[in-house]
C-alpha cells in the first residue's frame, strides 16, 4: 500500500468549477476570486477577505501594509515554516526569534522578554491548526506599558496604536476559540491555499481583516486589492467589463493576485469544508488519539481544550524519551510500509541561511524538542478506515520495534485473544 502525506481532494465539484471558468473565457483575477473572498468572508467572520498569490505574498503584504522597514522587529516563533519569517526579511525588517510552549505554540512569556521600542507586529504560527494563546497574546498587546514602548512610524501604525498581531493561520482554517473563528482574535489572519492545505488553490492564500473599527474597513480592503495589482486603479475584470481602458498607478503596489483558474478549486472545496471536509479530518484525528493513547511513548498533541479547537491540518504525534536519530529510524521503518510521514518544523536556527544570520538553536530548546521527538501523521479526507487501520499498524510497529527491538513480532502484532465468559 502506498500512502502519500497531503495529496489536494480533486472531485467532481472542483473538476466542474475549473472547466466553468475555463470556459466562461475569464481565468485570471474575477468573479470566482470574489466569491471565494466572499465565502472566506462568512466562514471567518472576518470584516473582509483579500485573495493573493501565496500565505508568503500576503504576509509581505500585510507587512508592507503596516509600514514594517529596515531597523524594525517582528517577533516570530523560532519554531515555524521558513516564510513566517522571510516575509520579515523581504521588508527589510529583523526577525526576532522566540521559543515556544509546549503545545507548540509561541511562548507568551517569551515574547514578553523580546519586545523592544523596535517591535512592531508579532506573527503567531497555528501550528498543525491548533490556535495560539490568543487571549494571553491580546493581553500582552494591549499592556499599558507595552504600548507606552510603542513607536508609531507610518500612518497605519499611528491608527492602530500599539503592537500588530497577525496570525499565522495558514494550517488553521476552521479552527475555533470559544466556539468562534479563530481569525477573529488577531488583527489580521493570513491563510495559505498551497497544494498541502486543508483547502487549496493549488498556490494561493487569503488575508483576512479584523482590524479594530478606527479603521475603515472597506477602503483598506479596496487599497490591499490594488496593492495586489501594481497599485493600479482599475482592474482588469473592470475593463473587460467595458468600465473604460484608462488606468492610473497611484503607488508601488506590488503584482501578487490570485488568478481565477485557481480560485475556482478552492472555491468548490470551502463550500464542502465545514459540512464534510472538516469533520472527516476531525475523525481522523481522533481515531489516532484513540488508537495511540494507550501507548506509554505516546504524547497526545494538543487537538481541543476548554476553548479552543484545531482544524486538524495533520497530527502531530510525539514520543517520549527519543532522540532525534531514534525518531529518525522510526521515520525509515514507516516510509518502508509505505506511508509517508513528515517532520514539522525544522526548527528555523537549524536551516542553513539562518545559522548564516546568526540564530542559534541552543536559544532554542523547546522548539528543538518537539522537532526532535515528533512525527507529522497525514489527516486528509480520502483516509478512509482502511488506510488509517494501516498508517496505525506501521506506526505503532515502527516504535514498539525501536523501544523493544527484541520482543518477537508475533507477540506484537497479535495479542492472545482473551476470551470472556468462553465455556
Ligand atoms: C505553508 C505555510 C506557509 C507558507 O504558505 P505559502 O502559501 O506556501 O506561501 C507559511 N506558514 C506556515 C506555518 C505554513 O505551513
């Protein structure tokens, strides 16, 4: 049996969706991009939703949007994709690494430790779509003191007033925090629509706006529209509508809009996703939980508590007392079975580039452990029992051979049948 990590979920609905656009004749940005801003919109209670190319364009964006230049810092966990922060990086900005807890979260306590003058967002990373502290990151913003630091350099950040918090949400579309979306407690949330996403356009992403009301929402969204669009006054659907061929460029935007080819896939996922797609994920994961929680190697991740709730991105299954070249082998004795498993995150200060800038891994330790013990199960919705029943086995396999390398196999796999009440 062959298993792959995240294949997209391709079926009728999408197939349909593409070919209707194909043969409406209009593939780049239009009225499929709408609509799925539109239903990014509802589904996030957003106050508006903004469609680009990629989560990593979007974060520049956003950046770009609040001012972010060479000499300011944004706060990023150390333990993250590399874009969180590159994106920092392409603004010319620094990124300030921090630790993270130990539900892989970034460390409220950490950032508490890095704010300076200098500090003007902090990215939070949900990562495999279980939301941060939210609350605690909301309560650190807000400090008295903390916004005394503050230094306002831009017109954006003289509106706001204080630290930006924007969620690195591109695992955690449809994750909940008091029943509610997510998105709604930073200031902006960034999704990621890549080909491995819980909803995908192939490469894209959406920004979704819950700036506090001393901003007028609709001309921000209107403003980052263009900015997605060479800051051109008139789109090209507008023209092609017959709204006049003259066009202005009123600033440097930047060229980062999601085509309608591809908002289209997405566009036949989401309306699927809270009814079907979302919940299949979440039986997935449970089934894991179940399966896995009577293993004493085995390290629940953090999947819902009191208020919050994932979105069920991929399971990230951890084990007690490994080392990293342990984890290593278990790795090798699952892809054998056939199962493709991933690692998430190589922590950033153990990626060549940013050694080269100076992070070192001994700042840290947390993000090395759970990179270290961790092994990323795939949850998508083509996992039927037959599948997992398999991923389980060779997992559970995989580490029990690692642990007791000596037990015989037999005994492993086929418990003696217990008989109750046989006369
Ligand atoms: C996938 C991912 C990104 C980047 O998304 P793109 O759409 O590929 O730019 C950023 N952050 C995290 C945590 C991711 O997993």
């Amino acid at each position: 049996m062959k298993i792959s990590f995240a294949p997209p979920h391709i079926d009728k609905a999408v197939i349909d969706e593409v070919v209707d656009t194909l043969q409406s004749k209009w593939i780049t940005t239009g009225p499929k991009v709408a609509a799925l801003e539109n239903e990014m919109q509802n589904f996030t209670a957003s106050k508006a939703a903004i469609c680009v190319n990629s989560w990593t364009s979007g974060a520049i964006l956003m950046l770009k949007w609040f001012g972010i230049k060479p000499g300011d810092e944004v706060i990023v966990p150390a333990y993250t994709y590399c874009a969180t922060a590159l994106s920092v990086l392409h603004c010319g900005a620094t990124p300030v690494m921090v630790d993270i807890e130990e539900d892989f979260c970034i460390s409220p306590n950490a950032i508490i430790k890095a704010i300076t003058p200098k500090t003007k967002a902090i990215l939070a990373v949900d990562i495999a779509g279980w939301p941060c502290n939210y609350d605690m990151l909301n309560n650190i913003i807000r400090d008295p003191a903390i916004i005394k630091q503050f230094t306002p350099e831009s017109d954006k950040q003289r509106i706001l007033g204080r630290i930006l918090l924007i969620a690195d949400a591109a695992h955690s579309l449809g994750a909940t925090i008091d029943g509610q979306p997510a998105a709604l407690k930073s200031d902006v949330a960034i999704y990621s629509f890549h080909a491995v996403k819980n909803i995908t356009t192939a490469e894209g992403g959406c920004i979704c706006l819950n700036l506090p009301d001393r901003f007028i929402i609709e001309e921000e969204r209107r403003y980052l529209k263009m900015y997605t669009l060479n800051g051109q006054s008139k789109d090209a659907f507008a023209k092609y509508q017959g709204q006049g061929w003259r066009y202005d460029i009123l600033f440097q935007g930047l060229k980062i809009n999601m085509p309608d080819i591809c908002a289209a896939i997405g566009l036949a996922q989401i309306k699927q996703y809270s009814e079907k797609l979302l919940p299949l994920r979440k039986a997935i994961a449970l089934k894991y939980m179940r399966a896995f929680s009577t293993k004493d190697w085995f390290i629940a991740p953090p999947l819902f508590d009191f208020d919050r709730e994932s979105s069920y991105h991929y399971f990230p299954l951890r084990i007690k007392n490994v080392t990293e070249q342990q984890r290593d082998l278990i790795i090798d004795d699952i892809t054998k079975h056939g199962v493709s498993v991933n690692v998430h995150f190589i922590p950033l200060p153990l990626l060549t580039y940013f050694k080269c800038l100076g992070y070192n891994i001994n700042n840290f330790p947390m993000s090395y452990l759970e990179y270290s013990t961790e092994i990323s199960l795939p949850i998508y919705p083509q996992l039927t029992d037959k599948y997992t029943d398999f991923i389980i086995k060779a997992v559970v396999d995989a580490i029990d051979h690692q642990f007791y390398p000596n037990r015989p196999k037999a005994t492993r796999r086929r418990p003696v049948p217990v008989l109750v009440n046989a006369r």
